[in-house]
C-alpha cells in the first residue's frame, strides 16, 4: 500500500508498510506460532490492505481558524492526516466538514505543549450501513452550548451521523477518551450488523475495528462452537455480545459478562431485538466466574492486551470446564495463560490479519481438556478455587 504520510515521514505508525502484505502475515504468523504450540493451524483470514478500519481515533491540532485532524508530532503540535489511506472513503468523508464545524463552534482545539484548549480528539465509527457515529473529546464542557447551537448545520453537511456525542476528559494524560458522556441526537447508538446480526453500539463500548476480519473471527468461533454443541456458553470480556449472540442456539443456555455497563446494555438490546435467549451482565469476569455455583461446558474468552491473567486462568484449570475458546490479540499473554491451564490443550487455531501494516493481530484458539484429565469432584472444587482470589478494583487496568 503507498502512503504519502509514511513516504514523507509525517506519520510512521504503519511499521510493516514497506513489506508486501503476504509477507508481513507470514511475520506474523511464525511469531505466534513460535510463542503458542498448536498442532493445526488454520489458513489465517486476511482482507483489504487499505480501506479497512471502521474507527478514526483522530486527535485535534492546530487553530480554531486552521484545526488539524490526525495525530501529534514529537513537538507535541497536530499533523493533519485526514487522507490515511486506512479509511474508507464513506468514513473520511466526514473529515471535512468536522475540520468546517471545529471553526463555526470556535472550539479551541487542545494543546498539548501548553496544556490548553478545549477539543482533545473526534472519534469516528462507521456502521456496514455507512451510518456515522461522531464523538468530540473535550477538556469540558465548555463549548458544549455552541456544539449544541450549531449540530444541526453539522447534521446537514453530514447527514449519515446517526449518533452524536461529546466525551467530557478534564485530565492532561494520554488517552483516548474520558468516563463523562452526553449524547446530542436522539439515536444514542450505531448499529453494526455482522454476519446478519446487529450489534447495537454505544460510544463507550468496544467493537473490533476491522469489521470484515471481526466477521470472520466470529464465524470461525461460531463453527467450533457448532461443532462442540455445548449446552452452556459463558462470554467473558463479551463487549457488545458478538460471540454470545454469534453462538446463542435454542435450549443453549448463554451468558455474557462484561466490565462496561454500556456494552451490557447494548448486547441485551441486541439480544431483544433478534429475539435472542442470552443473559448478559455487567460485572468484572474473573469475580463473576469464581462466584459461580458450577462452570458451564464452554467458556470464551476475550480480553484485552494483558491477557486473562492468572486468577482467571487458574479458575480455568481448576474448574473442570470441557472446552475453552480463547480470542487474543497479544500472543505473549495468550501464552503465558495457556501455561497456566496445562490441562486445556491446544487443538485448533487461526491468525486475522486484524490491524494491517503493523505487528498487531488477532489470533483464535480452540482448547479442549481430554476426558478424565484432571477432573476435580463438586465437593473439592469450592476448596481449591479458595486459594485464587480475583484482582481488586485498583488492580485492574
């Protein structure tokens, strides 16, 4: 893929740019293979090199009269990136009239080197429909009267933004977005429909960023999940209920646990509306798992780049479960918690090439525990699931 940005030195974030795309799958694929021992893999899911993200994570630079929209430079200042070649066309679409809108609101676009200003970042999500979903990352609330005074000119110019919101982050560090947010449409979610079912997106709520590889990875969960036929699924680290939606099957009992309260809120309006039997509920997973009277026959699990950790996966070791489907995209935690589960084994596996032109990706497993290893009677589990507390509050990251 070419990229004036990477050929002028203007933005590296594309690491692999420079390398035929086949080539970087097969980098990636020998590193994954070198860290997790698996006796098939699968042919691994790749699609578009360019095009292919439904998220524009964009921070604001510049002047109120001449805002930027991309990322920072090492002086701290904003490079405007607005033609990535990353996006679609129907999402960068929109760069130009929020660029337009930064002036007519006169939001003061974030300085980092002076730790002044009001708009942070404009994050945009693109549903498969090519509705939008537009987010402005304030400091305050300041602006937020002259936002409200002119959404609908924005509106016009942009009449694909189904959801509009602004995300209150008063800190001066380095994330995206903060806890604080207040929806400006009468839509307060995006709708995106995979494999013929929607998921219902909130802003705050996670969603794969790659649609059509999240598509394939829920379609290969869903295979092995046919395969097994389990009559009890728990989803942890669920999100906005893709693989519990993905697996749900009548007389199948199906339960999604997840952190964000937006999410869960999300995946049982999606649940409702496909008229879907699955209980989904807001809490931390390993708290959850381990309160549980007795496991379920199937576990997936999803987490986030650290891993499920070692509470969780010794719950899983100990817990008699039959069959876990792990979904990671960091090879160096997937195994160090596959070590801590000897007793689930590796069968299957398969890479998606999620994140193009760079060393990220995502990468499913399927384990199974071979009849009569390690099995722990009911009336010694309650004992020995004692000894593995879950992380507190502050501990999670």
């Amino acid at each position: 893929m070419l990229c004036s940005y990477y050929v002028a030195e203007r933005c590296r974030s594309c690491t692999l740019i420079e390398l035929p795309h086949p080539v970087q799958v097969s980098g990636k694929e020998q590193r994954v293979r070198d860290l997790v021992s698996v006796p098939q893999w699968l042919p691994s899911v790749v699609g578009p090199e360019a095009g292919f993200r439904n998220k524009a994570k964009m921070v604001v630079g510049g002047t109120i009269a001449a805002p930027t929209l991309g990322i920072l430079g090492p002086d701290g200042h904003g490079i405007d990136l607005a033609e990535c070649p990353l996006y679609p066309p129907d999402l960068a679409v929109a760069f130009a009239p929020l660029t337009e809108f930064i002036t007519l609101a006169m939001i003061e676009p974030y300085s980092v080197p002076l730790r002044r200003g009001e708009l942070k970042n404009i994050i945009v999500t693109i549903a498969p429909s090519g509705e939008l979903m537009v987010r402005f990352v304030l400091r305050s609330t300041e602006s937020l009267a002259r936002i409200k005074k002119h959404l609908p000119w924005l509106l016009e110019r942009l009449p694909q933004a189904a959801v509009v919101s602004v995300n209150v982050l008063p800190e001066h560090r380095a994330v995206l977005e903060g806890e604080r947010e207040i929806v400006l449409t009468e839509s307060d979610s995006l709708t995106m429909t995979v494999n013929d079912i929607d998921l219902h997106l909130q802003p705050q709520s996670f969603f794969q960023t790659n649609t059509d590889v999240a598509a394939a990875l829920y379609r290969q969960v869903t295979e092995w999940i046919e395969r097994i036929n389990p009559a009890s699924l728990w989803d942890l680290y669920c999100g906005v209920g893709g693989f519990a939606l993905h697996a749900a099957a009548s007389g199948r009992e199906v339960t999604g646990v997840e952190t964000s309260e937006a999410a869960v809120a999300s995946a049982q309006r999606s649940a409702r509306d496909l008229g879907i039997e699955a209980a989904f509920i807001a809490a931390d997973a390993t708290q959850w798992a381990q309160s549980q009277p007795a496991p379920p026959e199937l576990v997936i699990v999803n987490p986030p780049r650290r891993g499920i950790g070692e509470a969780l996966a010794n719950w899983l070791e100990a817990s008699g479960v039959r069959t876990v489907v792990y979904s990671s995209c960091n090879a160096t935690s997937l195994a160090a918690d596959l070590a801590a589960m000897p007793s689930l084994t590796p069968v299957e596996a398969r890479l998606l090439d999620m994140f193009p032109h760079t060393d990220h990706y995502e990468v499913a497993v399927l384990l199974t525990r071979p009849p009569g290893v390690f099995e722990i009677p009911a009336s010694q589990m309650a004992r020995y699931l004692e000894r593995f507390e879950a992380p507190g509050p502050d501990e999670l990251t």
